[in-house]
C-alpha cells in the first residue's frame, strides 16, 4: 500500500492591512497585516513514491470550485511543486512524490492560494518522509519563495509584519463569518502597488493594526489602489454593499472582496443573495486553523 497525504491549503484574508512606501533600494514594500486562514481550501494530494521514482505532479480545478480560470503555466513555475524541490535542496536528497492537486481558491485573488500549496507541500513532505524539521525550520525554507507562505505554514489568526518574516500568533481565531466575493477581475499586484506609491501611500501604521485585532475598524490600504486599476471592482464593489448594506473589504491587492458577518447563518444567507443579484460566486466562511495530515492508504 502507498501513502497518501490530504493535505489541505487553506484560503487567507487580510482583515487588516497596513503597507510602507516602497524601499528607495529594492523597490519592495514592508507590511504590516493581520492575517486569518479560513475554511476554503485547495486539497493536496501528496503521495509518497519508492526511492529512485521519478516525481509527478497534476493540477486541476476541484469540482466544486466556484470559479475557474485556465491553468496554464509551467509546472517549474508552481508554488506547490517548487516547495517540493526546495526541500529536496533543503535535505540533500531526493523526496519522490505524487502530487494531484485540486484548487479550489481562485487564481490572482488576493487570497494566498499558490503560497498556501506551497506551505500545504511544506507540511506534507516534512510527515511523509518522517523528516521531522520544526516549524522555525518550515518557515526558514518557505521565506525563499513568497512573502505569505511563512504565516500559512501554521496559518490560524496572527500579525504579520516586514516583508513575511515577523509571525505574532493571536490567541484564538476571530468569532464571526464571512462572505468572499470572487468577480472575474483581475488585479495585477505589481499594478496596484504602483497605483499606491503613484497616490497618497502613507508610512506604515502596525497600530492600526494592532487595534483591529481588539475590535478597531478592518481595513486595507491596497483597496483603494486596487479599484483605480480595477474600475469593474469598484462597480461591483457599490452594487454589492448597496443589497449587503454593510461594508466591503478587499483581501491582500485583491480582486477578491469581503464581508463580515455574525454568524455562518447570516453569511450562508448573503452569499445566496449576492450571487442571485449580481451573477458573481459568493462563498460563506469561517476562520479555521489548518487540520493537518489526514491520511489515506492507496494501491
């Protein structure tokens, strides 16, 4: 029998998010954001090959996913399988694997998806090949390839800050819901943070986001970037808050939107509405730790 690890990759939400003017030297921009992982995931199929195999991977859509995209770049260049070969750096050796990914969260929506296969992959081949590096250890190889795979190594609710680097866990997961709001836009990241040190961008205000976590007001300094270069977003984004009647937020540099809700039941109810209304995937969720290593026994 072969190993097989579901290994689940979870959505994340910028519930507050503060960004510093671009570096004068690198160009790169420090934040300061809290971060929560929810219940939307894409699902990792690893399974662990004989020594000497040759490793494989397959990407599709799940057949639940509320919006597809082609999938149509190199598999060199996915976060998931360069996670894979980083750690086979990482160790010295060769870690032969499966992997049958099914995504889920969509392509360039500001929700993490590709940075969280990528810590998903992390997880999975530190269990399946009993390699027993910790989370520091996890973290130190998951900075080398993007800025929000540190955090979803463990995911769950905490502040993040520099450039990914700075991990502050909270002591539970926010109490409440959410709608995501999945619009066929796109928001080119390298886009928006132009439109933001082309305007107003302020220094970064990490109290801000300190306050948010104890019950201050949510917001992201990326939103307003990311409507100029996205004016469908914008649109969108009145007519959605007119039938919600409550505020809308965007995740990371969008070009998904957010509610908050009270209850699952209340989320479960908006996200009906908004996409009987304006014909756009609306998903209800929850804040949810990452449940990690569920294992299944193949041929």
């Amino acid at each position: 029998m072969r190993r097989t690890l579901l290994e689940p990759a979870p959505a994340k939400l910028n519930l507050a998010l503060s960004v510093d003017l671009a570096d004068e030297v690198s160009g790169m921009h420090a934040i300061s954001s809290w971060m929560v992982t929810v219940d939307f995931v894409d699902d990792l199929h690893v399974s662990r090959l004989e020594d000497g195999s040759i490793s494989r991977y397959s990407i599709d859509w799940h057949a639940s996913a509320p919006r597809r995209s082609e999938i149509n770049w190199r598999l060199t260049d996915d976060l998931a399988v360069r996670a894979h070969l980083a750690m086979e750096r990482y160790t010295g050796r060769q870690l032969p694997i499966q992997l049958r990914m099914e995504k889920r969260i969509p392509v360039g929506g500001g929700l993490g998806g590709g940075s969280s296969n990528a810590a998903a992959m992390l997880r999975a081949c530190n269990q399946l090949f009993d390699l027993h590096l910790d989370a520091d250890t996890l973290r130190h190889i998951a900075a080398s390839l993007g800025s929000d795979v540190p955090f979803l190594v463990e995911g769950g609710s905490a502040i993040v800050s520099g450039f990914g680097e700075r991990i502050e866990p909270q002591c539970t997961l926010p109490d409440c819901a959410a709608v995501l709001i999945l619009p066929e836009v796109s928001c080119s990241t390298g886009a928006v943070y132009q439109r933001y040190d082309a305007t107003a961008a302020s220094p970064l205000d990490s109290d801000a986001v300190t306050a948010a976590v104890t019950g201050g007001p949510l917001f992201n300094d990326l939103a307003l970037s990311a409507m100029e270069v996205a004016p469908d977003l914008k649109r969108l984004a009145g007519h959605v808050e007119a039938t919600a009647g409550r505020d809308l937020h965007v995740s990371g540099s969008g070009s998904t939107l957010f509610l908050v809700c009270d209850t699952s039941f209340e989320a479960g109810t908006l996200a009906s509405a908004i996409t009987s209304h304006h014909d756009v995937p609306s998903v209800p969720v929850r804040p949810a730790d990452i449940e990690s290593g569920c294992v299944e026994m193949t041929d």
